[in-house]
C-alpha cells in the first residue's frame, strides 16, 4: 500500500520530466527565460560595476581601471540583448548610465593615471550603479 504514492510520485516526477525538456514553450516561459537572464546579465553588469567603483585611486593602474572598464561593457552588451524585458524608463535610465561611462572612458587622455581616471569616471560609475539596481528592483531579480 505504501508503494502506490512512491510510484505515483514517481510517475508524476516523469512527466514533468519530459514536459520540461520539449522544444515548444509558451511566449511566458519564453519572458520568464529572458527576464532571468536578464537578471542575471544585470547582476553581472553591477558586481563588474562595484569592482570598477572598488578600485583604489592611489595604486590602481590605467591597465586595471581599462580591464574593469571592458568587463561593464562586456556586461553592457549581454544587458542589451535582453532589455526588451525592461520598462522604457529603466531600460533608457541603464542605457543612458552604460554610454555617459562609454564616453567619459573615450575621453580620457592617453596619459591618463589610473588615479585620475577612477576620479573622472566616479559619476558615471555611480550613475551606472544605481541604474542597475533599479532596473533589477524592477524585474524583482
């Protein structure tokens, strides 16, 4: 007697099994996959953000502002595969905050130290961050 809700659940862990690995899923499951990665491709954007922000002026190199400038907008670049999920607001807000970055990197001279560059970038990087957590708030990541 035991054994027929073992063998039922059994039964019923199968068949979600197999529902679960069939190629057609709706248009929700498809927003819930996109809205997850989004969340995920936000996370990465904002650690890689604070790793920037996290920088020492005093002793940080342009080298290691550059490598954590490029791994943002690497990030950046998963982000916009996915903004579809976002409000307007957000998506605009994150946007706006990942090119004002884009361009106040461009503009650094080349002689830039890498005290100066974490000075010049500070707003941007701030600005980047709390689009980032908005954007996340707002998809309940």
């Amino acid at each position: 007697m035991k054994r027929l809700p073992v063998i039922g659940m059994l039964c019923a862990t199968a068949l979600f099994g197999l529902t679960g690995c069939s190629d057609d899923s709706s248009p929700s499951e498809e927003a819930s996959n996109a809205a997850s990665e989004l969340c995920t491709d936000l996370s990465e954007l904002k650690a890689d953000n604070a790793k920037l922000r996290a920088l020492n002026p005093s002793s940080a190199t342009k080298d290691q502002v550059q490598e954590a400038y490029d791994a943002v907008q690497d990030d950046w670049d998963s982000v916009k595969e996915n903004a579809s999920q976002l409000k307007e607001a957000e998506r605009s807000a994150v946007q706006t905050a990942a090119e004002d970055l884009r361009k106040a990197y461009d503009a650094l001279p080349g002689e830039t130290t890498g005290q100066d560059a974490l000075a010049k970038l500070q707003p941007q990087i701030l600005k980047l961050d709390e689009a980032t957590t908005s954007a996340a708030t707002g998809l309940s990541c």
